[in-house]
C-alpha cells in the first residue's frame, strides 16, 4: 500500500514544482562554476549532529582520504538559521563551504539562484530511492542534491500513562487525544504531565505544524496547481485545533517557545504525554539519560476525523557552485549517501532511510517497530509549498500561523493574510 501511495505523492511533487518553478530564475546554461574538478580538503555544512552519527562518517572517510579530509561545520539547531547562513556564504562567492545539507524545501531556491550545481543523476543509484523524495532533489528536471534522509512526522506517547488511565490504543483524532489527556491527568501518574506538542516557535518547525495541521482537516496550503487556496472553512478548522489547543491548555504555554529539541527534552524528562517529532527522537528518547526508555510508543498523526498527514521532510546532499574541490564534493556524498551508510543512519540515529528496500529489511524492522508507521507517514506525507522564493514563503506562514496563535489575529484574519500575501510571493511563479 504504501509503495503505490509513494509513487502517487512523487507525481504531485512533481507536479507541483513544476507549475510553482515557471518564473524561476535560470535560463538552463552552464558556465565554468558547475565543472566538477578539484581535489582536496573539503568542509561538510550541516545543522547540529545531535546523534553523533555524522561525524562518525566523516571519521571513516578521512582515515581513508588523508588528502581530502572532510571538516565538519555545524550551524545552529534552526532551520531557519542554517538556510539564512548557507545563503550568505554562496552570496559572498565565499568557498568555505562545499557539501550542504539542504532541507528538501530548499531544493527549488538553492538551484533557481545558482548556490548549488547540477549532479550527475547516472551516477547516483536514485532508481533504488523512495521516489518522492528523489523528486525534492530535483528542479527543472535536472538533479541538484542527493537524499539522505526523508522524514515523516510521528506521534509520541507514553504507553506507561495510558496504561495506568485504562487506555490501550493512542488516538487517531485531536478529539481522541483530547479526552486521553483527560484521563491521564487525571491519575496520580500523570497529575503534571501535559497534553501535547509540537514545534511552535516562528521558524521552519512552526511552518511544518501548521502545514499538517491544514492538511489533517482536509485544507492545503497551495492547491494543485500550485496557486495559494489557504483562506477556507477547511484550513480554518486546522488552524483552529492549535489555537484553541493552547487556549484551554491541550499544549501548555511554554509550548510557543518549542523547536524541536526543546520538546525532546521535555518529552524525555518526562513532561509530555503526547509529542509531534521525527523519527529522530525515537533512538534518543530510549538513551542514556532518558526518564522514558521503554516508556514510549510512536503512532501516526492524529487528524480532525482519522490519522492526520505529515508534512514531507528529510534532508539531501549539494556542492556549493563556490567549492574548490567539486569532485571530492561529489565522491563525498557517494560515499555519504550509500545504502550500507543510510542503514546505520537508521540504526544510529532512528531518521528515516532513502532507500526503499530498508523499509522492507526484517532486521530492521525488529530494531525500530515504528519503521512501517514511519513509512506510512512519509507515504501520505503532503510536500510544502515547492516555490524559488520559499524564504518568502514560510515567514508568510509563519507570521500568519504564530499571530493566531498567541492571539494577535483570529484564525480567519490570519489566513486572510497569508492568502494575500502568498497571491504577492507567486504572482510570478505560475506559469
């Protein structure tokens, strides 16, 4: 089932991007920059490596590389903040930096202004990758980075509370965990563990939430053809659940503060109930130093009627157009993004594999018992909005979705302006 859900969402993806990517801004020329020659040291520009697992790469590269050693350059924990950085590195011409690890959504405003190159496709083994999320590594046709992770998002819970209220099975609508949450909090066990939550904070993570949010009550945030369509009776009722969720206290206060891995750690030490995370916290929250090992379960998202939709995440591999050494860059993210590498990414770090056959692998499936839900979620995993100006974008969002929900706007003046100001940002991009 999920496999033809897969081949469904990279047609969409695909769709989408091309109807959002018609007034981008490349004529399709190549010029010297895109050569891929040089050898050498390179560096490796990723967000923080929370799980350990990259450096550990890059070790086993370098003691087989001594004259193309890769140094590892991490950017802060925000999204927001890695893509503000890697921008201005590539607007300075500057080649501190080589291999990127883009977010997916990165994809179409990375190529359209040229910070990364086109990639050999012919060399990389993408026919044996998820298809949608090859399809976040291209633009225009043409390949600009190569995946390494995907990413679905899941619903953490504590199975040792619901047991002690009576409960045998997570929720699958914001109702259903709603009336839980009322009956573990009402036990001695959970007298101060509170509902719910996700990543809230005005960033990238804030976008996310209020994507599947929308999407989980049935509205989108771009229909189809790529075209805004946010100002609806559907998109009101997901909006709504995070709005009123913090009103009567399903998410706690200090919930509009969380990014991801300020609610890991409140998971882990115990004070959430239920969480909205990646798969990454799964490894994490069953460490050293975790009040939950063997505490926990993960579920599908929990939507208005059913199980919700997750939005598309994961991460790929480019070689800033400014490098020095673009064929170590290259021969770097082979052996980065290779199957026996992307199966200790998942044993390592529990992030969600690229590659198809690791979702059928039965090893792994008894390591990591969330595998097949991970791979539902990231099957019926709905693309953020595919657009060059995806920077505009998600602050639109962002602006719209936190002014609701701290109270700044109502939920109806909310998305009346980020229709508008979503109509402003691909006024030029529809084709």
């Amino acid at each position: 089932m999920w496999r033809k859900k897969l081949s469904v969402l990279a047609v969409a993806s695909a769709v989408t991007l091309s109807l959002t990517a018609c007034g981008g801004d490349d004529s399709g020329g190549e010029d010297a920059s895109t050569e891929i020659t040089g050898k050498g040291p390179i560096t490796f520009v990723t967000g923080k490596d929370t799980s350990g697992f990259v450096q550990g790469v890059l070790d086993k590269w370098n003691a087989d590389h001594p004259d193309e050693q890769v140094r590892l350059i991490e950017l802060p924990e925000s999204a927001d903040a890695q893509r503000s950085q890697m921008i201005a590195n590539a607007q300075t011409e500057s080649d501190e930096y080589d291999v990127l690890n883009l977010d997916v959504v990165w994809t179409a405003e990375f190529a359209a202004n040229r910070y990364v190159i086109p990639l050999p496709e012919d060399e990389f083994p993408l026919d044996q990758m998820l298809e949608p999320v090859v399809e976040t590594a291209k633009y225009l046709d043409k390949v600009y980075s190569i995946p390494v992770q995907s990413d679905g998002g899941l619903l953490y819970y504590r199975t040792d509370l619901l047991k002690a209220a009576g409960v045998s099975e997570p929720p699958k609508t914001w109702d259903e965990m709603k009336e839980i949450c009322e009956k573990v909090q009402a036990t001695p066990e959970g007298k101060n563990v509170a509902c719910y939550a996700g990543q809230f904070e005005k960033y990238e993570g804030l976008t996310v939430n209020a994507a599947e949010a929308i999407n989980s009550a049935g509205g989108v945030i771009t229909d189809e053809s790529g075209k805004p369509n946010v100002n609806t009776e559907e998109a009101a009722a997901g909006l709504d659940f995070l709005v009123q969720s913090f009103e009567d206290g399903t998410i706690p206060k200090e919930g509009i503060t969380y990014m991801e891995e300020q609610g890991r750690r409140a998971f882990q030490e115990g004070r959430l109930l239920f969480h909205r995370q990646w798969p990454y916290q799964y490894a994490l929250a069953n460490g050293e130093g975790s009040k939950v090992v063997d505490k926990f379960a993960v579920a599908p998202l929990p939507g208005l009627d059913g199980p919700g939709v997750s939005s598309l995440g994961g991460h790929n591999l480019g070689i800033s157009t400014y490098s020095k050494n673009k064929e170590t860059a290259l021969e770097f993210i082979k052996f980065y993004s290779n199957l026996e590498n992307n199966r200790d990414y998942v044993v390592t770090a529990s992030q969600a594999p690229v590659y198809t056959e690791l979702y059928e692998d039965e090893e792994l499936n008894k390591q990591l018992p969330f595998l097949s839900i991970l791979g539902d979620s990231i099957a019926n995993a709905q693309p953020r909005p595919k657009v060059v100006n995806y920077g505009d974008a998600t602050i639109a969002i962002q602006d719209a979705a936190y002014a609701a929900l701290t109270g700044d706007m109502s939920t109806e003046e909310a998305l009346e302006q980020l229709q508008g100001d979503l109509e402003e940002i691909t006024a030029d991009q529809q084709g």
